[in-house]
C-alpha cells in the first residue's frame, strides 16, 4: 500500500517530479518521514510497503517482483515517469525497475545501495536452507520484542520520545508492527532472492539509461561503500557522494543532507537531457548546493494504510 508524505513549500525553482520512496529490509513508510518533510513541494513523494510488508497483501519476493509491483503501483495511480529512491535493499528493487522498464524511471537515487560486493557470510547463513529458516524464525520471534522493549526503557530513562535519528536499529525492529504476512517469511524470502538475484542484476546495471545519484557512508558496516564505488563505475550515468557519520540509515540519520543532494541532482536532471555531452563527462556535474529551508516547522505527519505513524537483516 501507498500513502503520500507530507513535504514543505518551496519557491517553485524546480521541476515537478513523481517519486516513489522503497525501504530496506526490513523497513516501512516510517523510515522516510525525517527525509520527506524536507523535500519541497514540487516533490510528490510517495512511501510504500514493499510487497510482504504491513499492509501489503502481494507475496515477498526478490528484486523483479517488487520491480513489476512497483510499476503496476504506478499504472493504478495513472504516473507514467518517476524518480525511484532506494535504500539498501529497496535500492536493488528501482535499480531492477530502471532496467524492466526504463521509459518509466525518470532518474534513480540510491542510499547505501545493496549491489556488487554486498553479500557477506551472514546473507550466506541466512539464506541457507534449514539454518536461515531457524535463524529468521527465531529472529523475527525475539528481536522486535526485545526492541521494543529497550526503547520503552530509553524513554522513561530520558523522559521524553525517541526522536527518529536515534537508535536507529531498535526503532527499525521495533516498530515493524502488525503485519498481514508473517514477516520472518518475507526476510527468508528476500534474502534468498537476495542470493539468488543478484548476479543478474548485476548483469543488467550497465543497461540502465535514467541517471543515477548514489549516497554512502565510507563508515557503513552493512552495506560496504567499495559497494557504491561499483555501482557508479559501471552506471553509464551515475554520480557518487559520501555521507560522512551516518551509518547505514540515510534516511534516517542524515535526512539534511539527503534532501539536499535530491535537490541539487534533480535540478540538473532537466539540463543533462539537453545535454549532447556524453554521460562519463557529465557524472560529476552536481552542483553542491544547500536550501535556505532547513529551519521551518515541518509537519512531519504520515496518512494512509500502511503506514506507521510514527519511526517505531537490511534496512
């Protein structure tokens, strides 16, 4: 399911774009709220639950099948072109949709992308048959209780709410709510895709035509940024910018800095297709703006089925 984000006015200095906001694994509409409020107006920004996620009744399943149900998404709301923000492994589902359907993706943005290099032994482990069933079960089982109940503890201690930047893990197991699938089966699921998929995706990222801004944290410890590195070498137009101290939860964790480079890459998405130049001249052409509006109150309300009100493996 779908539900639009609230975002602020902005002096109507951009294009209008369609974007569609993909979390991680595991992840929800939730984990966008910091980064969309700070998008401006003329960004229609749409969070969804990835298929086998809250409310969604469509079955898990690996990168093409998110990819296809995120292209009849935009049939049903009448969209013909958007820009596709992923994190982690919803990077791997846009990079998947940017190659099924490239007339549809106007530009891609990717936040600590999963991509070549990411598998590490514990993908392996949690993906074998027998051992990544036991261990998702008893994962799924225990984690978002203990979660929970450790951010219930931090919050008497501190007398006061947990914002969405801090413990950013327990917030993301904690709050993974209640769920039309079991959620143990979709991470099984995905991570087997995960194994299963990845190859071919990669075979397929030289294809891709929409340009393609990638952030990474060198400091990343799920999501290795030589990941990153990969990805904007074998993109035939991509653009690499690191996120220093924010880890793996972009979205979360440095929702400033994302927004402004969304911002400043979009601005120029209009100009490059004008542009004769090839695309290895233009990769480092993104201006390094910031906007004068990182001060406003922000109502950073979510509405919609499926989505959690409130910030409560690869997210």
């Amino acid at each position: 399911m779908a539900a639009d984000i609230v975002t602020i006015h902005m002096p109507a200095t951009l294009g209008t774009h369609e974007l569609v906001l993909l979390h991680g694994q595991p992840g929800s509409p939730a984990d966008w709220v910091p980064l969309a409020g700070r998008l401006p107006a003329q960004f229609h920004a749409v969070a969804a639950d990835r298929p086998g996620y809250g409310s969604s009744r469509l079955a898990a399943g690996g990168f093409a099948a998110n990819a296809r149900a995120l292209l009849a998404d935009l049939d049903s709301r009448g969209v013909k072109r958007a820009v596709l923000v992923g994190h982690s492994y919803g990077g791997g589902v846009a990079l998947s949709a940017a190659s099924l359907a490239p007339e549809r993706v106007a530009a891609v943005v990717l936040l600590a992308s999963v991509g070549p290099g990411c598998v590490n032994g514990w993908d392996r482990l949690l993906a074998a048959p027998g051992a990544g069933q036991l261990c998702a079960l008893v994962a799924w089982r225990l984690t978002p209780w203990i979660a929970r109940a450790r951010l219930a503890q931090i919050r008497r201690r501190r007398g006061r709410l947990i914002r969405p930047d801090e413990h950013v893990n327990w917030q993301v197991w904690g709050g993974t709510g209640r769920q039309y699938r079991p959620l143990w089966r979709t991470f099984l699921t995905e991570q087997r895709a995960l194994l299963r998929e990845l190859g071919e995706l990669e075979s397929t990222i030289p294809a891709v035509q929409a340009p393609v801004l990638l952030l990474a944290d060198p400091d990343d410890t799920q999501v290795p940024v030589g990941t990153a590195r990969r990805l904007a070498q074998t993109l035939p137009d991509a653009r690499l910018q690191l996120v220093q101290g924010a880890g793996h939860h972009l979205p979360r964790r440095a929702p400033d800095e994302v927004a402004d480079a969304i911002v400043a890459f979009l601005a120029t998405v209009a100009d490059m297709s004008a542009d004769p130049a090839p695309a290895s001249r233009r990769k480092d052409q993104v201006p390094n703006t910031r906007r004068a509006v990182d001060q406003l109150n922000v109502d950073h309300g979510v509405s919609g089925p499926g989505v959690v009100p409130s910030g409560p493996v690869r997210p």
